[in-house]
C-alpha cells in the first residue's frame, strides 16, 4: 500500500491475553469458592436446626449425625464432604454444632488449608423447671440431715 505504513500487531493481543487470562482465571476460581461456601454456611445453619429438632424430639447424637449427614447427601456438591455434629450439654443450655468441609477448588488446597464452615445453636434451660427440683424424699433426707446436725 502506497502511503501507509503497515505495522504487524497481530502478537500483541495474544501476549495481552496470555498476560492477563491467568488473572482472570484466578479471580474467576475465587468467585466461584466464595459462592460454594457461602451455599454450605446456609446449608449448616438449616442443618443445625434440624439438629436442633431431632434432639428435642429426644434423638441421640449419633441419630443427629446419620440425619445430617444424610441431609448434606441431598445436594450434589456436598456429597462425600466431611460432616460432624457436636452436643454439648451444661447446667444451664445445651448447644449443637455443625461442622462441615466444603469442596475446594484446586488451587485453594495448594494455597491454604481447605474452608471449614461451622453453624451452632444455643438452647437456654428453664431454671425452674419441674425436672430440676429435688424430689419429696430428697427433701426430707436432706431436712434429716440437718436436724442431725443441729
């Protein structure tokens, strides 16, 4: 072409792209982690409380781990995760946790350690409650031993 000068840049948006696409694909990855543990938060907190439920209807806790497990067998992308169920008991309140292992994507396990997501749920005891107070021949074995000791 008479005129112009010609000026070969065909190279250069595939050193552009080869520059940026490992970026891109990185922030892509972490997109998609992000969303996968934000999907198994939700799905713990609704198994909390159906943990929750099963141990006031009287389940035992390795009857609360069958169900939850079971209960994360229902979505696909929890399938074959780590699950665990925990009661602890106190005077005071019972709390039943959930905790669970998310799928990683690839690259997370080689960066840091793979996501944990935990959800728990407190219940408070009634401090009068019938189930709480001594019984009658308590009372009057203890009302004996103090009349002992006077």
């Amino acid at each position: 072409m008479p005129g112009k000068a010609y000026v070969d840049d065909g190279g250069q948006a595939l050193v552009e792209f080869v520059l940026i696409a490992p970026i891109l694909l990185l922030l892509l990855a972490g997109v998609f982690q992000l969303a996968v543990i934000c999907e198994a938060k939700l799905l713990a907190h609704m198994a909390v409380r159906q943990a929750v439920e099963i141990h006031l209807q009287g389940g035992n806790q390795r009857y609360m781990q069958d169900e939850i497990r079971d209960f994360f067998d229902q979505f696909p992308f929890m399938t074959a995760q780590s699950v665990q169920v925990n009661l602890r008991r106190s005077p005071l309140m019972t709390t039943v946790s959930v905790i669970c292992q998310p799928p990683a994507v690839p690259y997370v396990n080689r960066l840091m350690e793979p996501p944990v997501v935990s959800a728990s749920m407190s219940l408070g005891r009634e401090l009068l409650d019938s189930g709480r107070l001594p019984s009658i021949s308590t009372l009057r074995l203890f009302q004996r031993q103090l009349e002992e000791v006077k």
